[in-house]
C-alpha cells in the first residue's frame, strides 16, 4: 500500500507566512481574485431566489477546490520539496496580513492630514459601510473593527486550517471566506442564495476566531491592557454582536486596547446596530495604528503556533508509519 500524503509541511507554512510578512499579497494575476471572477461566472448558471441554489453553489465551488489541493498534494506525495513549495505558495496566496495593515495605516495617514474625503476612499477597501455617513471617528472605529475582524479571517483562519489540513485546508477556507465575502450579505438578492455561504463560513471561523480572541486576550499586556479586562470584555459584550465570530474577536481587541467599539453601521440601504464593545473612550486615530500592531503581534503567536502544531502533526505521521 502506498502510503498517506505526509502531515501539512511546517517550511512551507513558514515560507508562506515571511512571504506575506514581507512581500503582501501579489500585485499581479492574484488567485484569490481569479478565484472570484471564476465564481461570479458560476453565479449566472447557478443562481435562483432559493436556499438549495445556493447551497449546490457554495458545495461545488468548495468541494471542487479541496479535492483538486487534496490531488495535488497526492501528486507531490513523493517529492517534499515540491509540497513545501506548493504549501509556501498557497500559504502567501491566501494569507492577507500585511495587506490588510498597509491598508489600515493609509486610512490613518489620511485622517492625520484632516483628509477625510481621501480617508472615506481609502476605509471603503476595509469595510462595506456607506463611507459618506462617516465622520473621522466613526472611519477610526470602522479601522480598528475591520483590524480585528480580518485578523481572523485573513490570517488566523488559513493558519489554523493550513496547520491542521494542509493544502486543501489553506485552499478551501480562502474559498469559504471569499464567498462569504461575495454572495454572505443579507441584501434581498442573496438573502436565501447567499445562505450556505454565510452560514459555512461562520462553522469554518468558530475555532479561529475563538484562537484569535484567546491569542489577544493573552498579550493584552503588551498593549496596555490587563488580561481579566480583556476577558470580561469579551465574555460580557462578545454576544451582542451580530456575527458569532466578529463578537469574540472585536471584544477582544476592545478590551485589550481599552476602546469602545460597536454601534449602528449603515450598508447601502440597510442601518444594523452592532451592539456596544468595551468599555473605553471611542477609538481615536493613534488607535487604529496600535490595532495594526496588535494584529501583527496575533498574526506572529499563531503563525508560530501552526508551524509547531505542523511539525508535531508530521512527527507523528512518520513516527506511526505515514
């Protein structure tokens, strides 16, 4: 018998993760977003005002993604500089972290320059709000939310998942999560369409956005914060948002940064009140560079974590045989 793919490659991983430190995501020809456009194509042969349309959607889109990364990683099952080169390359693809602090820092430039018609531009690459309803406070709250959130999704998800199943871990909760992004809202088009995809991707984040919450709560120090602060934040607030995920993760980092965030945000035409995290003063402009510096910090614990988590799973799968 020919044996197993070996555990997910903790280099590769690695490689992945300094390639998104370093570089941000690719300029060019960006998968995520070849991904996006192939979707929207699948939409117009798929779509119909129907829960099951959308659940035949998401389950083809996803499932034709894991196991094509589940066959090519079988392929390159005998060549481990290969695995860890398709693990690099697919880590650095799907991660978005430094992206996601260079955008956050834009924002605050601009508000530091009373920019605010270039800073209601520039959060709108961060958030899905009505920029025009948003003053300098509310765009730096919008910052620090968007900081959280993604943190979990852009770079704590694919770890966590890439840690645990490799290739088709990394590659199928980016799917998850972009469509979720894409077809997840509760507009009147995708209200029943874009069920499954809301819904599968709040199963895929439950655990990283817990690990995001509990990574945050743990270095709060290091950030002016006191662990049991941030912790009753999270356990007292986290449920008053909307989202099962985004809750943990913004009390989290409410506490931890001692603001306070939630309220009413507006979407198009619909105004949704996110509850009230924290307990602090509402986040100021220094506040959103202190949250890019605290999801930096998450960002390395986990990435540590998953290449430990990696190699463990791969000692283990030599030591029994794989």
């Amino acid at each position: 018998m020919h044996p197993r793919p070996l555990a997910p490659p903790p280099l590769g991983l690695l490689i992945g993760y300094l390639a998104d430190l370093t570089l941000g995501d690719p300029r060019r020809w960006h998968p995520v977003a070849g991904f996006g456009r192939a979707a929207q194509h699948a939409e117009q042969l798929t779509y119909s005002d129907r829960r099951a349309a959308g659940v035949i959607h998401v389950g083809a889109l996803v499932g034709s993604t894991i196991v094509l990364a589940a066959l090519a990683d079988r392929c390159a099952r005998d060549h481990p500089a290969v695995r860890t080169a398709l693990t690099a390359a697919a880590t650095w693809a799907v991660l978005g972290g430094r992206s996601l602090r260079a955008e956050a820092r834009a924002v605050a430039e601009h508000l530091e320059h009373d920019d605010l018609a270039a800073a209601r531009i520039q959060i709108t690459h961060l958030v899905g709000r009505n920029p025009e309803t948003l003053d300098a406070a509310e765009i730096a709250r919008a910052g620090v939310e968007s900081i959280a959130e993604n943190t979990s999704d852009a770079v704590v998800g694919p770890l966590f998942w890439g840690a645990l199943a490799g290739l088709p871990g990394l590659l199928g909760y980016r799917v998850i999560n972009t469509l979720d992004a894409m077809i997840g809202h509760r507009n009147e088009r995708y209200l029943r369409f874009g069920w499954a995809a809301a819904r599968l991707d709040d199963l895929a984040n439950l655990l990283p956005s817990r690990l995001t919450a509990g990574v945050v709560i743990a270095i709060a120090p290091a950030f002016g914060g006191r662990p049991a602060d941030a912790l009753r934040v999270v356990r007292r607030d986290a449920g008053r948002h909307p989202s099962p995920n985004a809750g943990p993760v913004e009390a989290a980092f409410a506490g931890a940064l001692g603001v306070r965030l939630g309220g009413v945000n507006t979407y198009g035409d619909t105004v949704q009140d996110r509850g009230t995290l924290g307990e602090g003063p509402r986040p100021r402009i220094p506040d959103i560079g202190r949250a890019a510096l605290l999801s930096a910090a998450v960002s390395g614990v986990v990435a540590t974590l998953a290449v430990a988590v990696a190699a463990t799973l791969s000692r283990v799968g030599r030591q029994s045989g794989q």
